[in-house]
C-alpha cells in the first residue's frame, strides 16, 4: 500500500512538473517574440491565420490585405482617433484598464450574457498576435500574462505601431494602410 502511494506521488510529481515546465516554455516563447518584436515587425498573427482559414472555407482563393505602415507614417489623427475610440487610457495605464473592465462586468451582469468586453490596446494587441478569439478563462489568463509581457518590452508607440497594422478593419483587412486602401482608395498616412 505504502509503495503504490509513493509510486502514485512520483507519478503525480512527474505529470505537475512536465506541465509546469512546458507551460514556462511556452511563456518563454510568447516572451521571446515580444522580445524579437521590440525591433522587427511580426507577419502573420495567430488571429490572421485563423481569419484566413475561415475565409478559405468559403473562398479557397480568398488573401488577405495587408502593407506594414511605420508609426510615423501613419497619420496622427488616425492615431488620436484609435486610441479614443478603442482604450482611452491607453498612454495612461499599464496593459489594464481596471475602471473599464469593471463597467462590461456590470454591463454583462445586467444582460446576463457578454456583450461588453474591458480590453485595452494592449490586450486585444496580445488577442490578435498569439491567441484565438475563443471566449475562455485559459485564454483571458494566458491573454494577461502576454499583455504584461508586451507593456514590460515594448513602448506605448510600439503597442500602438504594431496594433495599427495588424488590427483587422474589414473581413481580411488587416492594418490602417490596408484598409485606408479599402475604404477610402488612399493612404493612412494624410
């Protein structure tokens, strides 16, 4: 009896420590591109690929439309209007907006369903770079540890550059060049 014990507890040691392992590799991957991204643009993100597999479904020959545009290239309008629109205090806080993900509690209590989300630039940056777009606690976490790793990195015009660009602002249009293409047949940089 003693030794089934002993041999159930290495078993459970063994399984706790391989799963604490692969989830810091993990972390360290996720980590190491916020890293790599501090100087070199990211292509595709995990949100891209699942939006073009959902579009291929329908479409085996649909692309998506996307052209990087540097920060200072964009237009500072375009700039001052994203961040009122999406994460008001975006230059203010650290990757969370306590007050805001207060009101879509309340909000969604008082619906009884979600339909209010509280996530900054930030977050919905972290969402679209690594995640899906699955509605889960794993992936809210996995989300706020990501979100601690891009505002540790990288800086408020970064979070912002890289969220300018691969931010979708029609169906498989990604990026304010891209969709200032798309919407008005002109450049997001006036």
């Amino acid at each position: 009896m003693f030794r089934a014990i002993v041999t159930a507890w290495k078993w459970f040691c063994y399984v706790v420590g391989t799963l604490t392992l692969a989830f810091i590799a993990l972390q360290l991957w996720f980590f190491a591109h916020v890293v790599w991204w501090k100087v070199a643009n990211p292509g595709a993100t995990a949100f891209m690929s699942d939006r073009l597999a959902e579009l291929r479904a329908r479409d085996p020959q649909t692309t998506l439309k996307q052209q990087w545009l540097s920060y200072e290239r964009i237009s500072i309008h375009l700039k001052r209007a994203v961040i009122v629109a999406e994460d008001a205090k975006f230059i203010d806080h650290e990757g969370f907006d306590w007050e805001g993900i207060q009101r879509a509690l309340e909000k969604n209590q008082k619906r009884g369903q979600p339909v209010a989300g509280g996530s900054t630039i930030t977050q919905q940056l972290a969402k679209n770079l690594f995640l899906s777009g699955e509605r889960s606690y794993v992936r809210k976490a996995q989300e706020a540890l990501i979100t601690l790793m891009l505002e540790a990195v990288l800086d408020k015009q970064r979070i912002l550059e890289i969220y300018l660009n691969v931010a979708e602002w029609a169906e498989g249009v990604f990026g304010v060049e891209a969709a200032a293409q798309h919407y008005f047949r002109g450049g997001a940089d006036r």
